[in-house]
C-alpha cells in the first residue's frame, strides 16, 4: 500500500512542478507583451507628436496628411504601471480596478485574503479554469507591481495602504 501512496506523493509532486514552471512561463511571456505594448504605445506617441492619437476625439495626421491612430493593442491604462506614493488605483485599466475595489473591501472589513475563484466570482465571471486563470494572472501582476500582496500561496490582498483608490 505504501508504495501506491508513493506513487501518488511523486506523481503529485510532479504535477506541482509542472505547473510552476508554466507559471513562471506565462508571468515570463506575459511581461514581455507589457513590454511590447508599451513600446507600441511609445511609438504612436512619438509618431503622433507625443500625443496620443484620437485624444481629443480627432486622429493625429502624418506631416504628409494621412491620418494616424493609436495601435489598438496600446490602450491607456491596459499597462499596470509599478506602485508608488500617491498613485490610485484611477490609474490602472477597468478590470484592475474592479479587482482592487474588492481587495480594499476585503481589507477595510477586516476579511481574509481572497482566493482567485473567490475573486473570480465577486466579478460576476463564471467561474471556470479559464476566468480563474485570467483573475490569477492580473493579481500575478499587480503583486509583481506593488499594488497587492500574496499573504499565502494563492491568497491575496490589499497593499498596505496601496490601491483601492488610496
């Protein structure tokens, strides 16, 4: 009986192994699509000016008058910049917010940190593998950024004083 039990213990371990190293993988491969994003960001600003394009509600124009739009991908806000003093959270994209919004209220009533399917369901978004992993990997970034914290493996909280419109 022991060694079925052993077999199951390494097995497990393997597993567990495995699934950090696609984490570690994906918080990888997502970092360098921050990066990529804001180097298309940074492009349009330059090509535009440094404006950003469709700012006031008009695209920029080329010195040659064609007209230039931001790139798509590079929405303002949809890059969690790294915390600081005196920043909110007004500054990070929509999603961002809604997920620190719960973390503060978690945090000013005194609650235990959440669990990503926890999240994932206070956000109204059906809780599958798929939305957790979403929700798991923005509270991934916004704890590589300072925003939040992870008080255990796989729960999460409010910075201290960080986030939550502070």
């Amino acid at each position: 009986m022991a060694s079925v039990l052993g077999r199951l213990e390494e097995r497990e371990r393997a597993a567990r192994k495995r699934v950090e190293e696609l984490q570690a993988e994906l918080e990888a491969a997502q970092s360098e699509w921050d990066e990529w994003l804001i180097a298309r960001r940074r492009v349009g600003e330059v090509w535009d000016g440094g404006e950003t394009a469709g700012q006031d509600g008009e695209a920029g124009m080329t010195p040659d008058g064609n007209e230039v739009t931001a790139p798509s991908a590079a929405r303002l806000g949809a890059v969690v910049p790294i915390w600081r003093e005196g920043l909110s959270a007004e500054v990070l994209a929509p999603e961002y917010q809604q997920v620190m919004g719960l973390l503060a209220e978690r945090r000013a009533t005194g609650g235990e940190p959440l669990n990503c399917r926890e999240i994932t369901g206070l956000l109204g978004l059906e809780v599958v593998p798929a939305k957790i992993e979403g929700v798991r990997g923005k509270l991934k970034r916004l704890v590589a950024r300072g925003w939040a914290h992870e008080s255990a493996p796989g729960r999460f909280a409010c910075g201290d004083g960080r986030g939550g419109g502070s």
